[in-house]
C-alpha cells in the first residue's frame, strides 16, 4: 500500500513539475560580434540584405537606444550573461598574458576568467530545468575552471575567444564541450556549423524549456562567410558575413515555426559592440567605433521577439541594455534574481508590453579600461571632464584628456553639438551620478566597494587537439 502511494505521488510531482516547466518560455540569445548600430536593413543598411532579420523586428520589438556596457568583447559578454558592470565582476581589464598587458580582452592561456561563484542566466535557468547550450564564441575564460560548461552550460560547441587569435603556441581551436576537436578551426563554415548545432539543440530538447545562447564569431575581423555567401553581397566579405548572420537566424526562427515553438519561445538579437573602423561595418550617423565611448561604440541594434507576448512592430525609444536581458528572463521564467549580490540591470518587461512604460535607468556609466569616460541620464549624456582619456581599441594607450562635453541625445545623437557652456545644472547632476559609479565600481586605480573579484589560475595550460 505504501509503494502504491508512492508511487502515485511521484506521478503527481512528476505531472506537477511537467506542468509549471509547460508554462516557461524557452530562450534563445544570439550575439554578434562587432556588427555596427546600422548593419541591418531595418535600422537603414542599403548595402546588407536581411530579410529574417527585418521580418523579426516586424513581428516583435526593435530598440533604438539599446547599449552593452564595453565598446569591447570580454566585458561586455560578462554584463550580458551576470547583469552586472564589468568592473562589479572584474572583468573590465586582463591579467598579464603571454602577448601584452593590461587590455580589455582576455588573450588565449589568461590566467583570468569570469568567476565561477558568479551565477549567469544559465545557472539561473538550470534551477529552473532548462536545458542549456553555449554555441560560439565565449571569451570569458578558456581555461577548464573558466569554460561554459562550469558556468551552468550543459554543452559547448564554440570558439573560446576571439577568431583573430591564432597562435603558434595554441592554434585557434574549435572546442566541443571541455576538449579541442579542431585545430586550427575552418572559420568559412562556422556560421553555418554554429547555426546547425543551435537547430540541433531546439529539435532534440523541444519538449522541454531550453536556453541557447549563440555568440556568433562573425562579423569580427578575421571575415569570413560559406560558399553560399561569399562574394554574393554589395559590400564584399563584410556584407557576405552580416548576410549569412541573417540567413543564421531565419532558419533558427523557421525552425522554432516549424515545430510549433514561436509562442513559446523569447529570441534576443544583438550585438557585443559597435562596428569596428577598419573592416565595412557601419554605425550610421552615430559617432564613433567599436572601442570609444561614444555612442557608435556602445549603442547597438536589439531586436527581440516572442509572438503572442510581445506585440508585432514595437519600436522602443527607451534606454535600455544587456544588463537587462538576465533580469528580463528572470522573470518570465519565474525564476529570482539573485539577492546576495549587486545586480545592475532591470526587467524589461514594462518596457515591451506598455508603450508607456519609461526606461527604469536614472543612469548608465560608460566605461573604458578602468576609467569612467561619460554617464547618460535620459536625454543627456555627459563626457567627464578628465585629464587624459584611452584612445581607441585601435590605438591603445593614453591621449591627453579634455574638458567635459554635454549632448542631448534626443535631439543629437551623433554627439555634435556640445552644449555644457549653458547646461550648468544638468552637468551638476551627472557630475553626481558619476561620483556614485566611482564610489561603487570604481574609476581607475580607485576600486570600488562593491565590486567581486574575477578568479586567477596559477598555472594556465594550453589544451592540445585530442587525436
């Protein structure tokens, strides 16, 4: 009598939880790397075709001012997976690597990664019974402690860091979970490989909520796009690339139509910075490039779509970021926001569902290295006054600084007309806003008080192709 019992209780829990996992939306992230505020058709390219990519923002939503919070890679993703700042995760700046010292970014064999005590969007989804997979590009650790996969990833099928970073002493590897399977890695056919293993995972875990998120190594200098796309656009390997980016994520969107998934099924598309100067991508009439902390280095295209929640054709004129996105899916899938720890970001949820709703930021930093370069607060963002400023990602190093610069974004976002000569009291305020980002995360060599150390390795070692 008692198996019985227990046997139909187990059966109950089992209908129960089958039940709540019906009622959470699975999530697919997709971030390009280095894919410019104006490379997509919808936010004004002539020279890219993006159908997918046009009918996405048609039938969901389409950002105007959406920010990640680093004109480059590593932070930036750091913000996206913790909805935290850089420098609250210290992420904002590498440990010595064999190459050079002190960038932004982590190079292969770095001794840093992003702290495995940090809890990411997929950790926070696996307590939830998702399945996960990181497909791409990871850049935040390539050493065993640091990888997707002790990050509450399930499986890896990507490129570590980024596609430029071939070495003699490790060849730019193609990792399957925690082992090398290619090296160096064919870069004409990842897309095509990256998107075939996002499918893959949608058609295996479709009875159960997942989470994918797909760092694309495209359009990231090396360029490089497959048979089926090279030389086929207007604004050559460029082009070619942004065009199999979009093709990518229309079979991602047909697959999830094909299998019944579209209303059940949240997409996020954007992009890990702003288009670098050199290689044909195009912010438009923002100023800067990827690196800068003008706004074509860290505004960026978001579209997000999920029918049926989300209505069709909303554009979104509010301030918004990447520090939102795990807030966001917090809570639509019921899941909670960890509360023993600083969280910058907000849920985005008022913002597609209420056309009135307001941006919940009072203020957004924008850092470079370790310094605080401008905050933005509304329509207004101030460029500090400093004494000396990092050049670009390009031009590393210090240049002489600069007085502050005041812009009204809404009336000119290409940050030409500086107006701090007769906005006093609006650099007042900034000025106070700032002073509380050097008080918490810091500015500098000044660390902030609320900030959590990334993790170190003794010893990193470099991982040979397993034969």
């Amino acid at each position: 009598m008692k198996t019985a019992i227990f046997i139909i209780g187990l059966f109950i829990l089992s209908v129960t939880q089958s039940d709540a996992q019906s009622d959470l939306p699975n999530i697919i992230i997709i971030f390009c790397d280095d894919l410019g505020y104006a490379d997509l058709g919808v936010y004004g390219s002539s020279v890219h075709r993006t159908p997918a990519l046009d009918k996405m923002a048609a039938d969901g939503a389409l950002f105007t001012d959406f920010y990640v919070t680093s004109g480059v890679c590593t932070p930036s993703r750091s913000s996206l997976l913790t909805g935290c700042y850089p420098r609250r995760v210290d992420m904002h700046v590498n440990a010595r690597h064999p190459d050079s010292v002190g960038t932004q970014v982590l190079f292969p064999k770095a001794k840093k990664g992003l702290n495995p005590n940090e809890i990411t969007i997929a950790e926070l989804l696996k307590e939830q019974g998702y399945a996960t997979a990181c497909i791409g590009k990871w850049h935040l650790g390539d050493q065993l402690e640091f990888l997707p996969t002790r990050q509450g990833f399930d499986t890896y099928f990507g490129i570590p860091y980024s596609n430029d970073m071939d070495r003699d002493y490790v060849p730019l590897p193609l990792m399957q979970n925690e082992r090398v399977i290619e090296a160096p890695v064919d870069q004409n056919t990842i897309t095509r490989r990256y998107t075939q293993e996002a499918i893959n995972f949608i058609q295996t875990h479709a009875e159960k909520p997942f989470f994918i998120y797909l760092p694309h190594a495209m359009t990231h200098n090396p360029l490089h796009a497959s048979d089926d796309f090279r030389g086929k656009s207007a604004n050559g390997i460029y082009g070619d690339a942004v065009e199999e980016l979009d093709w990518s994520t229309g079979q991602i969107l047909a697959t999830l139509k094909e299998l019944g998934l579209e209303e059940n099924t949240l997409v996020v598309f954007t992009s890990d910075n702003g288009a670098a100067s050199r290689w044909g991508g195009s912010n438009g009439d923002l100023r800067g490039w990827k690196g800068s902390t003008w706004e074509g280095g860290m505004r960026v295209p978001c579209i997000v779509q999920w029918k049926g929640t989300i209505p069709a054709g909303r554009v979104v004129t509010e301030m918004a970021s990447t520090l939102d996105i795990l807030p966001t899916i917090a809570q639509w899938t019921k899941s909670s926001v960890p509360s023993d720890r600083v969280i910058d970001g907000f849920s985005l949820a008022p913002l597609f569902l209420d056309e009135n709703a307001s941006s919940p930021y009072t203020s957004f930093f924008y850092y470079q290295k370790e310094q605080l370069q401008a905050v933005r607060s509304g329509k207004w963002k101030l460029h500090l006054a400093l004494d000396s400023t990092y050049r670009s990602i390009h031009h590393p190093g210090f240049k002489e600084g600069r007085n502050a610069e005041l812009y009204n974004l809404e009336d000119d976002r290409q940050e030409q007309h500086n107006i701090a000569a007769h906005q006093p009291e609006i650099i007042r305020q900034l000025e106070h806003m700032a002073n509380y980002a050097r008080q918490h995360l810091g500015d500098l060599r000044r660390e902030g008080d609320q900030v959590r150390p990334a993790a170190i390795v003794s010893n990193p070692t470099v991982r040979l192709l397993e034969k």
